[in-house]
C-alpha cells in the first residue's frame, strides 16, 4: 500500500508542467468557507498555491482559504491561552506540593503548547517545506483527470468511495485509498476503464516492520529525482438520499513490489506510467483492458532509494 506520499499540490506547477487546466468550480466548492462544518483536508502546499497565486480567477478561492485559516488561527490562539493557564497553575501548585496531577498538567500542557505554537507558526508561514506537499488518507490531492478532450485537475480524496457504495465503507474498508492491480475487474470494475487519474507524486512512504519488530516508516525516492506519474482510478460519488455531501475521491493502483522495494520490507508498489502513456491511460476504452494492463507492464522502473522518515 502507498501510506503516504509527497505530491506536487500547487495547482500552477501542474498547469505549467502537464498542459491540464484547473477545474475552478471543484476547486470552489472544496474550499467553499462553512464555519459550521469541519476545513477539508488539505496540503498546505495546495492552499498556498492559491494563496500566493495573482491569478483574479482565483481570488476568491483564496478568501475563501483565508477565512479557514482565520478560523483555524482563532482555535489554536484559544487553547495555547488554555494551556499556558494550566500551565501557569500547575507550576504554582508544585511550589507548593509535588502531585501526580500537577507534574501531568505541566507535561501535557507544555505538550500541547508547543503543538499550538506549532500550527500557529505553519499558519502564518510562507516559505515552503517538503512536508507541506504531503498527504494521507483522508487528505484532499490534486489528480490530473481528462475532461472534454482536456487534461483537467480536480481536488480528491484520497480514499476512493466508489459510486453506489454507502458512506459507511470509509470506515468499513480503510484501506481504500489503494487499488491492488489484482482487484481492478472485481470491486474497482465501475472504475477500472472508466474513471482514470494521474497522482504527480516526488516521493512515497510505507510503513514495514523494523528488525526489532517494530514498525517503521521508509520513505522511497526514484534515484533519478523525477517525479512518478501514479495510476489512479477516481470516482464521482452523490448520496442518493441528498444528506451526504458530494464527493470526489480516488485511489492509487498498486502492483507486485519492485525489488529494492521488496528488499526493504514492503510487499507493493504504487504504479509509475511512462508519461508517453498518460493520455491513452486517461482515455481508456473499458472494452480494452488489456492496452490497459500494457500499460502497467511497460511502466517506468527507477531505482527506488529508500531511508528511514524523520
């Protein structure tokens, strides 16, 4: 499975580096500001292309950005006043006679202080780092689609809830935000040959068992540093009762692992697509699969360095 990965989130480096134009109206109704409802998961790369970007048709994109990081700024400003409080008290108290709950406070309030001072200091930050690009499950992503003849970027889950499927199976099958190759013509069969996508990923981590037994993280980069075209299929999901939101999601295709991957633990490796195959991948024909899986057979083999996360 691909946990994590590192992904080229600002919009204006896919415009310019892949020919595809933005969806403006998926892109607004993402970020549409509801104080009423929790922000949408996104990478801070992702926001601040909008942010930064002088681009008039995506101004109000950005305010629409700036009152959820407003909101959220409000949040984190509130509970370091709270736990600078506790803090405050905790430590007084100690003066005065050591507690188990004293000497808790001073530790989880410190903890959560600089969790805050943390967020806060990301909030106001403008200059990137490579952990902003990064998503999880669950967590909103770029994904090049075509549309109308037109490479298109549209913000998706990633967490693919297939159309039809209850809403229920987000938690029912977790692991969704993966499609094995082995599966694609059983439970991914209304995707597969339908709804193709295109992740632009510089790298991805996973997670394997450390010779203590323990689990770790390893991060995979191509030696070469190019960045993979990761397969991925999409849906476009409605509730039929119109209680739940709609939703646009996907899931990256997995395949056996290479070797240097599978030496180091891991049992699978997300999918990397010559880019001279992109457009037949995003056109596919469903009564063609196998130009499909040709594609998969002749796709990109970097040697994938590997390292432990920070």
């Amino acid at each position: 499975m691909c946990y994590s990965a590192q992904v080229i989130a600002d919009y204006r480096k896919l415009v310019r580096n892949y020919g595809a134009v933005m969806s403006l109206d998926d892109f607004a109704k993402l970020y549409f500001h509801d104080p009423g409802k929790a922000r949408p998961k996104t990478p801070k790369a992702m926001d601040d292309g909008f942010l930064l970007s002088d681009q008039a048709e995506v101004a109000s994109i950005a305010a629409e950005i700036c009152d959820w990081n407003q909101d959220e700024a409000s949040r984190w400003e509130k509970q370091l006043f709270e736990q600078k409080t506790r803090l405050n008290n905790a430590e007084r108290a100690l003066q005065t006679k050591v507690t188990k709950k004293a000497e808790n406070d001073v530790r989880v309030a410190g903890n959560k202080i600089a969790q805050a001072e943390q967020k806060l200091a990301d909030l106001r930050r403008t200059e990137p780092l490579s952990r902003d690009s990064r998503i999880f499950p669950g967590v909103y992503a770029p994904v090049i689609v075509m549309e109308g003849g037109r490479r298109v970027i549209k913000p998706m889950r990633y967490q693919c809830r297939l159309e039809g499927k209850p809403a229920f199976y987000d938690t029912k099958y977790p692991g969704t935000y993966n499609a094995r190759r082995d599966s694609l013509e059983s439970y991914w069969r209304e995707a597969f040959g339908r709804r193709h996508g295109i992740l632009v990923v510089d790298t991805f981590y996973e997670n394997v068992e450390g010779p203590d037994g323990k689990n770790q993280v390893i991060q995979f980069t191509p030696r070469d540093r190019q960045p993979m075209l990761v397969a991925c299929l999409w849906s476009a999901w409605t509730d039929p009762k119109g209680v739940e939101p709609d939703l646009l999601s996907f899931a990256a295709i997995t395949d056996e692992p290479e070797p240097e991957v599978a030496a180091a633990g891991h049992d699978r490796t997300i999918i990397n697509i010559k880019p001279e195959h992109v457009d037949a991948w995003l056109n596919p024909d469903p009564n063609n699969l196998a130009a499909l899986y040709a594609i998969f057979d002749d796709k990109q083999h970097p040697f994938y360095e590997h390292r432990l996360a920070a």
